[in-house]
C-alpha cells in the first residue's frame, strides 16, 4: 500500500479515478482528489460541503504520511467504491412500458403515436366536439409537464455526496413501488375475475335490455373499465414518486444558492406530477366514454341512449378507488413506521438530529416520504376526481333524462370540461412562481407560503372565469334560460368551500397561527399535557370544516332546485346535480393543491439530503422551512381531500340511490332508520370507520417496533457508528419495513373491500325470508350514510391534529421554548411519533375509503336486490 505526503496531517480520499491512477503510478492532478478530515471526537470538525464521508477508515501511520485507503478498498484490489450508500437494488429498474418503448426505433415510435392521438381524436370526433376540446386541453398539459421534467432534470444534482445519498433513496423507493403494485395488480386481477363472475349472473336494466346490452356485454365492459381505472390509478401513482425521488437532490442542491429557487423547483417537480394525474384521469374517462359511445352505437335506433352510458364508467372509479386504497395503506404504514422508529431510537434515545446519517432507519425514512406521500397521493387525488367525474356525469344523464332535455351532452361532459380547464388554470398557478433575482440569497426573501398562496389566488381567481364560461357553454338550455346562472354560483360555493377548507387547514396546522403555538407551549410541562393537548386541537378542528360543508351542500342543492328545470310533473329536479357542479367546483383547483402538497415530501426530502451531506447550517435552515411549509400544505391537501370526497360522497349516494331504483324498477329515495336493520346497517358502518383506522394505527405501530429493534441492535452491536468509525445497514431496515408494510395492508384494505358486500348479502337474504325484497339495498344505503358522516370526521381530527404535532415540534426547533434538544422539544417529538400514523396513514387512508365503500357499492349494487 503506497503512502502520500501530507503536510497538513489529514487523510487524502482519492476519487475512483485519482486512487487508480495512484495504484498504477500515473501522475495524479489536484482535481483528482479531496480531503477529509479526522474522525469526530479527535479534535476534528464534521466534514463539510465537498467533503464527504461520514464513516471514514482510513488512519494516519505518521505525522507525515496518509494511507490511501478505503472501507471497500482491501490489499490487492484495484478499484476505489466511493458510494457511501449502498444501493438497494441488484440492477436499474425501469417499468415494462418503458423498456418496450425505449427499445422502439424513434421514427417508428413518433409514428405510433401519431396513429394513437389520431385514432383517440378520430373517437373523440365521432361522440362529441366537446370530447375533441378535452383531449386537446389534455394533450396540451401533457407537453407542459414534459418540459416542467426537462426544466427540473436540467438542474445540477449538487456534489456527489448528495448524489449518493438520493441514488440510495430511489433505490429504496423504486424497489418498493415495484413490489407493492405487484401484490396490488395480483389482487386487481382476482377482485376482476370475482367482478366477470357477479355480473355474468346478475340481472339487467330495463333500459340495457331494450338497447340489446346482455350480461356477458355488460360484465366485460365494467371489468375493462376496472382494470383501466386500476392501471391509471397505478401509473398516477408511479409518475408521483419518480418526479419526486429525482426532484429532492436538486432541491437539496438549489437551497445551497437561494431559497425561491429550491421552492421553484419543488412546485415544478410537483406541477408535473400534478399536471399528469389530473390529465390522466380526465383522459381515461373520456377515452373510455367515447370508446363506449362509438362500440355500442350509442343513440342510434334501438341502441342506449346517452343519458345511460355513465353508468357503465362505474367500473373505473372502483378500479381507481381500489388500488389507491392498498397505494396509501401500504405507503403510510411504510413511512410512517420508518418515521417512527427513526424518531424514537435516534431522536430521543441517542439524541442525534432527525436525518443524521448515523441513524440507520433515515434512509428508509427518506424513501417513505416519497412512496407514503408522493405516490399515494397521487393515487388518492387520481381517485378522488375520477369518481367526482363519474358520479356528476351520472346525475347530469339522469337529470337529463327526466327533464327531457333535447341536448343531455352538455350535462354529461360538463365535469369534463371543468377538469380540463383545471389543467390550464393550474398551469399558469405553477409557472407564476418564479425564481429569485438574487442568486447569491441564502435565507428567503418572503415567506414561501406567502409565494404558493399567491399562485393559489391566481388560480382561483381565473377558476371562476373559466368555471362561469363552462357553465354558459354546456348547461344553457331553452327549457330554463337562467339555470347556468344557478349552476355557475353553484360552482362558485364549491371554490369557496375549497378555500375556506386550505384556510381552516392552514389555521389549525401552521405554526404561525395561535392553535399551534398554544400546543408547542403545552409541550413545556410535560409529554402527557403535549399528548392531551394535541387531541384537544384535532377534535376542535373538525367543527368549522363540517360547518362548511353543511353549507355549501345545502346552498347549492338550494341554487340547483331553484334553477328552473323541472321533471315531466313539474317538481324541481336541479337540487343533486347542483350539489355535483359545487363538487367540481371545489375540485376545479385540484392540480395546483396537488401541486402543492407533492412540494411538501419534496421538500423533507430535501432537508433530509442535506442534513446527511452534512451541508452548513444556513442550508438546512433554508429546507427547514421549505420542510414546515410543506408540512402545512400536505395538511392542506389531506382537509382539501376530504372536503371533496365528502361532497364527492354525497354524489355517489345519491348515484347508488339511481342505480337501485333503475335496476328495481321501483321509487327508492329515501331510507328509514327506524327500521332496525337499517339502523343496525349504520352502526356497521361507523365501526367500520373505527376498526379500520384502528387497524392501520396499529400496522404502523406493529411494524415500527420491528425499526425499533433493528436500530437498537444496530447501535449495541456497532458502537462505532456513534462516532462514524462504523457505517450503519440501510439496507436492513429499508428491507424490514417494506416486508411489513406489504403484509400489514392486508388486513385493513380486506376489511374495506369485503364489509359491504357481505353486509349487503347477508341482509337481502334476510329480507327475502322476512318479505323486504329492498333490505340489502337499503341496510348498504345506510351504511354509507354513517360511514361516510364517521369518516370525514375521524379523517379532520386524524389529519389535523397529526399535522399540529409535526409544525409545534418544528416551531420550537425554530428556537422557541428552548430549541432542539430541550425537554419541551423531547415532548413535542412524543406528539409529533403519536401523530404520525394519524395524519400520513390512517387519515388519509379513510379519504379513499369514504369513496371506495361507494364506489363498491355502486358496482355490486345488483347482488344486493
């Protein structure tokens, strides 16, 4: 082993090139190398920028010379492994699709894809203009978001250091992702074949036997549009964490220049995330409507008529619905439990920093936030428009019909349009954030949710102008002149709700605000006062937002029955589709809030990235507070979520109600809960809400203790990574909470799936032996109505007050009430543990199953008569 001089007595770490050319002989330039200085506790400071290594092995042999040596360097090997971090995969993983159409000559390629866009708008032409303007928006913000990936691909990565350690998080998070939607898709393809077997043998619509559509025809329709909902709902979820865990570094490396430019990138990387699910589920809807209209001859002479079609898009909302709830089970218990152990073990038992490169659960953590929160909630957002889509779609054809309506597209397709215009509002929301003039600005220039609130005003503000020329466009009719006016406040409602739901969620959550500060100060007497008050503020929070939803819900059932559209008796029929145009009104912002919570894991990944680098204080300053912002807006997002997918619900109700009533050929509207099997039906339904929350909590709290174990061996048995002579096992911990994670979402996602179609049975056979032919359809009925009321509130106090506890504990690491490492900040870390499943798993898991259990309902209706 050959020796170098030092005059400065610190080990030389050669570069993989420096320390072969070395090991050869040949001349060695100075940019072929840097230091590293000594070991902590040696008199040594932690290496800085540039300087990487924080389990160093080299040891001096004299005053005068320095080994040239490394961990993965050993006598007689000639290669130099410089990567800190070990990947987490044995090859590059790059998705079937992928592969396939890298291996396309390009000409060949760009000609396929002219044969596609022109098949797609050839179908689009022969439905409707209207379809052909929603594919042209769609396809628009599509070219958007791939050039928002160029813009954010072309930033520097930073130095290698930061490279190494987002390399190990992709790993980490690509390899999950792939194994999670593996189990997911095999179960997507069983619940499928169970889907062709129930419908095979169930019976039809009057109005699908007149138009010639049999059982076999209507059973493979709702499985394809199954499988196509579930397949979009997996991509949205995958575009969502491979902006993200490439985004992160780049953050990481900006905030090293200027704070407006890491949140710059951190929006754009979200835009584009956004941008492609809300594209997506816009444009698998109408690709699957006009597919159906063209196939079956919809509207000709003996064919279905329009108003039916919706109908059979149910299919796609469950598909959506049903991999976006394994999506955040299976990601929250992942994040959660990494978060979990990392905090409890690190934090308060070795009182090392959150993101020390000593804690062997940080990377696992890391890798959490981009498949808990990124993935999942694009998933979840996929979900919650697809089925606002359908369910408007359904009202609007059957409030058409009864109001015989000559022209029922504009009805149909307006929730199209709406979400298409979304797209464009949200675009000029995203690309109104730009970077700072001062490049050479460390700390922000003004608060960076003052910025994003900035760009949400924007597109709120071009979302009521839009949402009103929609409104004249596809809702004006002869038979009641003024009823798009009625509509168009309808939506206004819906995009007040929206605001008042990201202000209230902003109040409760950000630590600028009285709620929150009140909770920090808790934290000063104790881990049990934190604990208390912390619940206290998550029960509170959920009186304002139920308050606006009753409102709007009533406002615009109100403005839609008084719109002047009336049914062949003459009673007012507007009141549910305006309660569905206040939905998508609510939802008309949906890309820009996604936006902004895709920024918040971007950002605590970015914090993350450079508190391992072991960057300058004044970097991590700058992603601290990107980090505290992020907080809020996930926050944000998560009440915005609920709010929806309350309305969202709602419409989905009253759909099934529909959908009853078409297939019974009797009046259903109304369900009586002094009947006691109905009354029993809700309190199934509300236990429902309970245990599963429960169950996910306690998945979360099962596979953390595994972490916990794992970490606390780690540090007994390698006392050295205290002091950063011995490298801790990522990999072993990334390895224990995928496993756990895939296998705990079993059981919460089965309770989901399987509880109302086994509560629907069991009651229709017991209304068939006690002569109620309607009971399974109505005991279902009521059980959605608690569910649903249960749900929304357990998700506020879940998800406000998980929130609450993350920002009191950032607020006093801001210095407040003693800083980091005082006895308030121990407690508030004790808040913060016990919030985390509540708001990154069992929260927001209970949005995608407030609209599973409807859209499930929706599509197994027929068994339940």
């Amino acid at each position: 082993m050959r020796t170098l001089p030092s005059d400065n007595h610190q080990t030389i770490k050669f570069r993989s090139l420096s320390g072969i050319k070395e090991l050869r002989g040949d001349p060695i330039q100075a940019h072929d190398c840097h230091t590293i200085p000594k070991r902590p506790g040696s008199g040594a400071e932690l290496p800085q920028s540039g300087e990487y290594n924080p389990f160093p092995v080299a040891r001096r042999v004299n005053s005068f010379h320095a080994v040239v040596m490394d961990d993965d360097l050993e006598d007689g090997n000639l290669g130099l492994r410089t990567r800190t971090f070990p990947s987490m995969r044995s090859k590059t993983y790059v998705p079937l699709v992928f592969r396939i159409l890298m291996g396309i000559n390009v000409r060949v390629l760009f000609v396929l894809l002219l044969l596609c866009f022109g098949a797609i708008f050839y179908i689009g032409a022969s439905t409707s203009p209207i379809i052909v303007f929603v594919f042209s928006l769609c396809i628009a913000s599509f070219l958007l978001s791939i050039y928002l990936t160029k813009w954010v691909l072309s930033k520097d990565e930073g130095p290698p250091e930061m490279s190494q350690i987002s390399e190990a998080i992709r790993d980490g998070a690509e390899g999950f992702f792939r194994t999670q939607y593996g189990t997911i898709s095999k179960m997507a393809l069983v619940l499928s074949v169970v889907i062709l077997c129930i419908y095979l043998f169930r019976s039809t619509t009057p109005q699908q036997e007149a138009s010639g559509l049999g059982r076999t025809a209507s059973a493979y329709i709702t499985v394809a549009s199954f499988l196509l909902g579930a397949i979009c709902s997996g991509v949205a979820g995958y575009v969502g964490m491979w902006v993200s865990v490439r985004a992160n570094v780049r953050v990481s490396s900006a905030a090293r220049r200027s704070a407006r430019e890491a949140l710059q990138i951190a929006v754009r990387a979200g835009g584009f995330s956004a941008l492609v699910v809300v594209g997506m589920a816009v444009m698998g809807v109408a690709i699957l409507y006009s597919t159906f209209y063209v196939l079956l001859g919809v509207d000709t002479p003996g064919s279905m008529k329009v108003t039916d079609l919706p109908l059979l898009l149910v299919g796609y909302g469950f598909g959506a619905s049903f991999v976006a709830l394994f999506a955040q089970l299976g990601g929250g218990i992942y994040t959660k439990a990494a978060d979990v152990g990392a905090d409890l073990v690190g934090k308060i038992e070795q009182g090392i920093p959150e993101d020390d490169p000593r804690n062997p659960a940080v990377i696992a953590d890391l890798v959490g936030d981009n498949v808990g929160d990124c993935a999942a909630r694009g998933a979840d957002l996929f979900e919650s428009i697809a089925a606002e889509i359908i369910s408007a779609m359904i009202l609007g054809g059957t409030m058409a019909r009864r109001c015989k309506i000559e022209d029922p597209s504009g009805f149909i397709l307006f929730p199209l349009v709406v979400h298409s215009f979304d797209l464009v509002i949200s675009s000029v929301g995203i690309l109104s954030i730009r970077g700072t003039r001062d490049p050479g600005a460390k700390s922000p220039v003004e608060d960076p949710m003052a910025i994003l609130q900035k760009g949400y005003s924007i597109t709120i503000f071009l979302a009521i102008i839009t949402f009103g020329a929609s409104t004249r466009w596809l809702l004006y009719t002869e038979q009641a002149p003024s009823a798009w006016l009625n509509f168009a406040l309808c939506g206004l409602v819906g995009i007040i709700t929206a605001y008042a739901f990201v202000w209230i969620t902003q109040y409760y959550t950000d630590y600028k605000h009285e709620p929150v500060r009140t909770l920090a100060l808790s934290s000063s007497t104790g881990h049990g006062t934190n604990i208390i008050a912390g619940i206290s503020l998550g029960l509170e929070s959920t009186a304002l937002p139920v308050l606006v939803i009753s409102v709007s819900i009533i406002s615009a059932f109100w403005l839609g029955r008084t719109s002047g559209l009336v049914d062949e008796t003459g009673n007012p029929t507007g009141g549910l589709f305006g309660t569905a145009v206040a939905t998508m009104g609510m939802l008309s912002t949906a890309a820009y809030v996604l936006t902004m919570d895709m920024f918040g894991p971007i950002a605590d990944n970015a914090g993350g990235i450079v508190e391992m680098s072991q960057q300058p204080e004044s970097v991590r300053e700058v992603t601290d507070i990107l980090d505290a912002v992020g907080n809020t807006t996930k926050a944000t997002t998560k009440g915005f979520a609920i709010g929806s997918a309350a309305l969202a619900s709602f419409l989905l109700f009253s759909a099934y109600m529909d959908e009853v009533a078409a297939f019974a050929q009797v009046s259903f509207e109304q369900v009586d809960i002094a009947i006691p099997e109905v009354f029993v039906g809700g309190l199934l339904g509300s236990m429902l809400i309970f245990l599963f929350s429960a169950w996910a909590c306690a998945a979360v709290g099962r596979t953390a203790q595994e972490v916990v174990n794992e970490v606390r061996r780690q540090f007994i048995e390698r006392p050295g990574i205290m002091d950063y002579s011995e490298k801790p096992d990522y990999g072993r911990c990334v390895a224990i909470v995928a496993s756990e994670s895939l296998r705990e979402m079993i059981k919460p996602g089965a309770l989901a799936i399987f509880t109302p179609i086994v509560i629907g049975f069991l009651f229709k056979l017991l209304g068939r032996l006690t002569g109620h032919p309607l009971l399974g359809a109505k005991v279902v009925a009521s059980m959605l109505m608690f569910a649903t009321v249960s749900g929304i509130l357990m998700a506020l106090f879940l998800n406000t007050a998980g929130g609450a506890w993350d920002n009191a504990k950032k607020y006093i690491e801001t210095g407040a009430l003693g800083g980091k490492g005082s006895d308030c900040h121990k407690a508030a870390i004790t808040g913060d543990t016990v919030g985390d499943p509540f708001k990154d798993t069992a929260g927001p898991s209970l949005h995608v199953l407030i609209k599973m259990l409807a859209t499930i309902t929706l599509v197994m209706a027929p068994i339940f008569l």
